[in-house]
C-alpha cells in the first residue's frame, strides 16, 4: 500500500537527495540508536535484480542484539530485497554487523534484523 499523495518517481527521488544527506551523518555514528532506544541506522541489502549492495538509512529501534526498521511505503526496494535475501549488514557506531532480517508485512513494513557475530572465516 502506497500512502505518499506524491507519483512515486517523485517520492523515490525526494528519498535518494535526503538519503545523500543523511547516509554520510549516520556512518560517523551520529544518530545511531542506543543500545536500547530510537535512532537512525544504515541497512545493506543485497540487490535481488543486480547482486549488488544497496544502502538506505532507515528510523530504528534497538533492542541489544535486535534492531527494527520500519516503513509506511510498501514499495521500498529494501524492503523488498530483504524478503528476497534476508542477509544483510546494519551500520551501527561506524561498523556494519552482520545479520539476518525479517519481514512483516501491514500497515508499518517492518524489518526485525537479529545481530549475529561475523562468522566469515576469512
């Protein structure tokens, strides 16, 4: 469900100029929610059309070791990329932890992320 009263060109591309902005902030770790608490954090997803990674700053709430991300817009790409691999990385105080996501669909999408330790050998 789209709730934006904006054509969706125009509303991708009002994201893409405040996430140009807001993205380099929150990689100094400004803004970062708490341990537990509120802020803002970068999802990496991996693109399900390009194999590539793709971030996108996100509101988040933090619970230790779970962080949600939330969004009205049902056609989020992230979103959509995270049901298609629910792998992804969230930058929280200037690193990317690994995690696996997943997604509820309604009236707040929402992405429940469980932090996992790197398990990548190398």
């Amino acid at each position: 469900m789209n709730l934006s009263v904006f054509p969706p060109a125009v509303t991708r591309q009002a994201f893409a100029a405040l996430n140009a902005v807001v993205r380099p902030l929150l990689s100094t770790g400004i803004g970062n929610p708490p341990a537990v608490g509120f802020g803002a954090a970068v999802v990496e997803t991996t693109g399900r059309k390009s194999g590539r990674p793709r971030q996108v700053p996100l509101l988040a709430f933090r619970a230790l070791d779970r962080v949600y991300v939330s969004t009205v817009r049902g056609d989020s790409q992230w979103l959509a990329n995270l049901e298609a691999d629910g792998a992804t990385k969230i930058q929280l105080a200037r690193e990317f932890l690994p995690g696996q996501a997943t997604v509820c669909r309604g009236l707040l999408n929402v992405a429940v992320v469980d932090l996992r330790p790197d398990t990548d050998p190398s």
